[in-house]
C-alpha cells in the first residue's frame, strides 16, 4: 500500500515499477543459469528473455487499453497507462510471438528454452503482484474476512481508482502466495522433468486454473467475453485447454519413444 518510494517535490520511485524490475532481473539470472547447466547458451536465452519482456510489457499495455479504454481518452489518462502494470495475459500473447521470432532467428530449440523460461516465469510474477499490492492495482471485491485489506493512501486511489476505506479481498496476495508455491514446485521438478515441456506447461496449466478461479474474487475493471467471463477468465480457459492437449501429447511421444 505505498505505490511511490522516496517521493521528492514531483519525483518518485513507483513501487510497482521496482518490485517488477526486481523479479525480472533474478528470473533472467535464473534462465541463464539453468540454461548454462542444461548445456545451452545461456547468454542468448538471456538475451531471449529481455526480447519477451520488453514485448511482453507492450502487450501487457495493448490489453489493458482494450479492457478499459478510458486510458485513451485523454493525456492525463495516457500518461496513466504508461504508470499502470497492465494485463498479464496481454504480455504473455505478445512474450510469446516475441519469443516465437527469436527462436526461429537463432535456431533455439522451443520446448527445451520454454521449461527454462517457464521455471523463472512464476518468480518474476510473484515480485509483479507484490508491485500490485504496493501500487492498490488489481484490487479484490469487498469482503468481511478477518483478513481483508483496507487501502487509504489518497496516491494508490490516483494511480488505480481502488476504493479507500473499504474492506477488500487481497486478491494481489492470493496470487503472489500461490505463485510462490508455483515456482518452488517448477523449481524443484526442473532437473527431474520427463519430457521437454513438462515445466512450461505445468506452469502454463496451474496458474491458468488459478487465474480462473480468482478472478471471481477480483473487484477492478477487467471487461468482459459474452457477459459471463472477465477477459482473463476467457484467456485462461484457452490456456488451460491448449497446455492440457499439448502436454498429454508431449507425453506420449516420451512414451511411444521409450516403447
């Protein structure tokens, strides 16, 4: 619940902004690290992983305009955007079609580059949704529980539009719980995993199922698909689906090879 660090005059550090900054950076060093151990370049999965960030940052901003297209209605709201974490899902499609180029331009093999990704992916979320909670973006519906969250920073309610003073779900600290408990587990079954894309679509498939499920906790504008579904509850039904097929394929190539 303190969106800005070491505010002087007009200038800050968005909390936000640094906790993100934070989970990226070790999630690389990670990337790179299991890369080196797996007997692949790590420098390029390096370079891999800041290619996805930066188009994943741009997609996270493309889908948040299209679930609340206030942000384009005037400069205020524009530079807003800019200062807004944005929608994960949005990053994730355009992580992946940057990914995608890469890949094909270095001749990195995908499932094997997508289980070392997908360990430290989990990581930097976690930091993100700590950055949610600082910033009172991603806020939860209003709630009665002992442990509901009340935000009263008058700078978290300019930045986001969450409500002040009013008991709330954490949603951000649900996440970040079970994101933390997601990258221990892909974390440890890394160096134990079966067949290439295992650890991708493990991650892929968990936290879709859980995305799912919190958002019916979730309070903020996040639109709609055919009136039922919020956005991301649609795009993870379309995530879960796929990770399911693909990782009952990938496993029954193992299978058939070891036949």
């Amino acid at each position: 619940m303190l969106p800005k660090l070491l505010p002087i005059g007009g200038f800050f550090i968005p909390t936000y902004g640094l906790l993100v900054m934070t989970g990226v950076f070790l999630a690389l060093l990670l990337a790179k690290r299991l890369a080196n151990r797996s007997g692949r370049n790590g420098a390029q999965v390096f370079d891999l992983g800041v290619s996805i960030v930066i188009a994943g940052l741009i997609g996270s901003k493309a889908l948040l305009i299209v679930t609340d297209p206030e942000f384009l209605k005037s400069w205020d709201n524009a530079w807003l955007l800019l200062r807004s974490g944005g929608v994960f899902y949005g990053g994730v499609l355009f992580g992946t079609a940057a990914a995608w180029y890469y890949l094909r331009k270095y001749a990195l093999p995908f499932w094997p580059v997508a289980d070392i990704l997908g360990t430290g992916i989990p990581l930097a979320h976690f930091f993100g949704r700590l950055g949610c909670f600082a910033a009172g973006c991603c806020w939860g519906r209003e709630c009665a529980l002992p442990w509901a969250v009340t935000f009263t920073n008058a700078d978290a309610h300019a930045l986001t539009g969450v409500p002040l003073d009013v008991p709330l779900h954490p949603t951000q600290i649900y996440e970040a719980l079970f994101l933390a408990a997601l990258f221990g587990f892909v974390y440890l079954r890394f160096p134990r995993r079966r067949f290439d894309g295992q650890i991708f679509l493990t991650y892929v498939i968990l936290y879709a199922a859980f995305r799912f499920g919190v958002e019916f906790l979730r309070g903020d504008p996040r639109g709609s698909v055919l009136g039922v579904l919020s956005t991301s509850q649609a795009i993870a039904v379309g995530a879960f689906l796929a990770a399911v097929i693909l990782y009952v394929l990938r496993s029954k190539t193992v299978h058939r090879g070891k036949a």
